[in-house]
C-alpha cells in the first residue's frame, strides 16, 4: 500500500477534489475570491426584491436583513472572507451607515467573542475602504 493511511474525512475530501478536476480541469485554480468580482455589489432594487418587501410589504427591508446577516456571519467566527466583505457591500448600497456596520459587528462580542468580532470589523473595513468617515 503506497498510499499513507487517511481517515475518512479527508479520503472524502481527496475524492471529492478528483471527481471535480475529471468534470472541470479548471476547478483545480478555483477561489472563492473570483465570485466577488462577478457581482460586487447588488443594487439596492434587486436586494429589495429578493431580500426585501417584495414578497412581505410589512417585513424587514433589505438594509435590516443584511445587518442581520452580517450578524450571523459575525457569529459564525467571520471565517465566510468573501460573504462578510459581500454583505458589508450590500448593506452600503442598500442604506446602512458605516457607523450602523460597525454597531452590527461589536454587538456579536458579547456573543460571538472578541476574536470573531475583530475579524469581521477587519473584514468590513477591508470592504468599506480606507476612509473612516461616513458619508451616508
């Protein structure tokens, strides 16, 4: 046997990779990071109609679903790069504040810790720019 014991987690894995090279070579330099640039950022209409009132006129408007979304992302360590830099994006276009990001991300301390917080607020200003004003 040439191969090294693994266990099955990463058997999975090693599989997994395979069967995707054998349907796309090209999925061998795939990054997250390419899904940034094929749509930045979703205009305020488009986040309004399928995360907004489009379905719910009484719901939570868009800019509240991707506070809370962020939220979550927070809480989840802030491991997702891509989707908290994405979703610090939507909110901006969709009204939030840089200051109301910021609150978003510091009230997960409490919950998600101070680790997770500090990831996300580097996450977010990464997204946000250099600038620390704000202008909304």
């Amino acid at each position: 046997m040439t191969d090294p014991v693994r266990n099955p987690f990463e058997a999975m894995m090693v599989q997994a990779q395979e069967m995707a090279k054998a349907f796309n070579p090209a999925l061998e330099s795939f990054s997250p990071k390419g899904f940034e640039a094929l749509w930045p950022t979703m205009p305020k209409e488009a986040m309004e109609f399928w995360f907004g009132n489009t379905l719910n006129s009484d719901g939570l408007d868009a800019k509240t679903r991707l506070l809370l979304t962020l939220a979550g992302l927070t809480m989840q360590g802030a491991q997702a790069d891509a989707a908290v830099r994405q979703t610090v994006r939507h909110a901006l276009e969709a009204g939030a504040k840089k200051q109301e990001i910021v609150e978003t991300i510091g009230q997960m301390s409490v919950f998600a810790g101070i680790p997770a917080m500090t990831r996300a607020l580097d996450l977010a200003q990464e997204a946000m720019g250099d600038d620390k004003g704000d202008e909304a």
